[in-house]
C-alpha cells in the first residue's frame, strides 16, 4: 500500500523524501513554537493571579483574544493581514521574505501565541489549586512577590500541570497542519502533494496519519516521563498509594470491636 512512497518524482527524489522533509517542517514549528508559548504562557498565567489590576487585566484580555479566535483564523491575520497594517517599509521587508520562512515565521507566531493562551490558563489553575497558606507564609518570612513566585508558587505549579500540559504538547504538534494555508510545505501539505501527483490519497495521507500519530504518543510518554520524575509526593496517588495508605491507618488505628468481629 505504502510502496509509492518509494517511487522517485520528477526531479530524481523519492515521495517519502517528501514525506520526511515535511516533517522537518512539522517538528521545527511545534518544537520551538512549544518553548515560545510555555515562556509566553508563563509570564500571562502569573499575570492572572496578581493583585495588579493592569497586568491583570492584559493578561485576561490577551487570553481573551487568542483562546476564543480560531487558529485558522489567526493564521491568516498573522499572514496576510499583520503586514499590510505595519508601516509600508516594514510591510514590504515582510512580504519579501524568501519561502519557505515567509511562510514559516507567521505560523510560528501563530502557534506561540495561541498556545500561550491555552497554557496560561492551565498555569493560573495550577497556581489557584496551590493553599493561600503557601504565600502568606513566603510573605511572612520576609520575600517579595516576585521571590514568592519565583522560589515557591510557581515550581509547585508547574508540577501539578505537567498531566494537563501533554495535551497542549500533543496539541501543538496537530496544529502545525494548519500552516499549510498559508503556504509551508510541513507534513500535511506534503501528503496532499503526494496525493495529488500520484492519485494515492489513501497511502499519502495514511502515512501522514501514522506519523501524526507516533509524534503524539511520543510526546505522551514523554510528558508521563517528566511527571514520574518531579510529582508532588501525594498529589496524584496511585491505586497501590490508596490502599497502603488505609492499610497502614488500619493497622494503627483499628476500630473499637473489630478483632471481636474478625473474631
């Protein structure tokens, strides 16, 4: 069924070379479209919680904007639309950015800054979960908000949000199909073009399928990965934790009775 991806095109190459060059594509815009927004989302999630009415305020509009407006549509703001509204000169340096970067860097920010949005929310969660107690005690002791954050809200935080953060992992690398609107041949675009220069929809996008597929899962066990090694001890017990746990409180602490009963 895949064997068609290993007849040559035109041009001496092979279709799967197509294929891999597509998702070079595809791992470059999630991978670092993925730091951008943890960054960005980070700086609005904290932005959600302060006492600051100005900070706070951006911070929810921003989240506002960018979670509620589809991505399909963002793509094309950021495309077509973000150079015509800057000044000409810069406009035009934008619109003559050789291919395929011209279509590369307004997907990038497209995915960053959507991303953020759904991120920041995870971490205003994550912080909102944590006991007032925390801070007021970091505040006893003397530090400043931003100590309080930096040393203690917010490593708890991100430790609690590491589950909820591997579906915007995932997420982000599915979204990446959404640039070939605007032209960047990542692994999506590439299958249509297999497709429509062999007529062999089913293996071109069948491939793309399995490979969408094995980047989930791999970001799956990975993120499980980095939850294992930095849980909170207690946050998320396990079957075997439960049961050990009320064993133990039997043993210490058996009810009045219950050996006459076992009796």
């Amino acid at each position: 069924m895949f064997g068609v991806l290993l007849e040559k095109t035109m041009d001496g190459q092979r279709y799967i070379d197509w294929l891999l060059s597509g998702l070079g594509w595809t791992l470059a815009l999630a991978f670092v479209g993925w730091w951008i927004a943890f960054a960005v989302g980070i700086v609005v999630g904290i932005g959600r919680t302060v006492k600051n009415p100005f900070f706070g305020a951006f911070a929810r509009l921003y989240v506002e904007i960018f979670r509620n407006i589809p991505v399909l549509v963002q793509m094309f703001l950021w495309y077509f639309v973000l150079p015509e509204l800057l000044p000409s000169a810069i406009g035009d340096w934008i619109k003559q950015i050789p291919p395929p970067w011209g279509s590369f860097f307004p997907a990038l920010w497209c995915l960053s800054l959507y991303t953020a949005a759904r991120i920041a929310e995870q971490i205003r969660a994550g912080i909102e979960a944590l006991p007032k107690g925390q801070a007021e005690a970091a505040a006893a002791l003397g530090l400043s908000g931003y100590l309080i954050y930096r040393h203690v809200i917010l490593p708890q935080a991100l430790r609690l949000i590491v589950p909820s953060l591997t579906s915007e992992v995932m997420g982000i690398y599915k979204n990446t199909s959404v640039a070939l609107t605007i032209g960047l041949m990542e692994l999506t675009a590439q299958a249509r073009q297999i497709s429509d220069a062999t007529f062999q929809t089913f293996a071109a996008f069948g491939a793309a399928t399995l490979i969408y597929l094995a980047l989930a899962l791999i970001a799956y066990q990975t993120m499980m990965l980095i939850d294992k090694a930095i849980r909170i001890p207690g946050t998320m017990p396990g079957k075997e934790t439960i049961g050990a746990d009320f064993d133990d409180v039997k043993q210490e602490s058996p009810l009045p009775g219950s050996m006459e009963v076992a009796k």
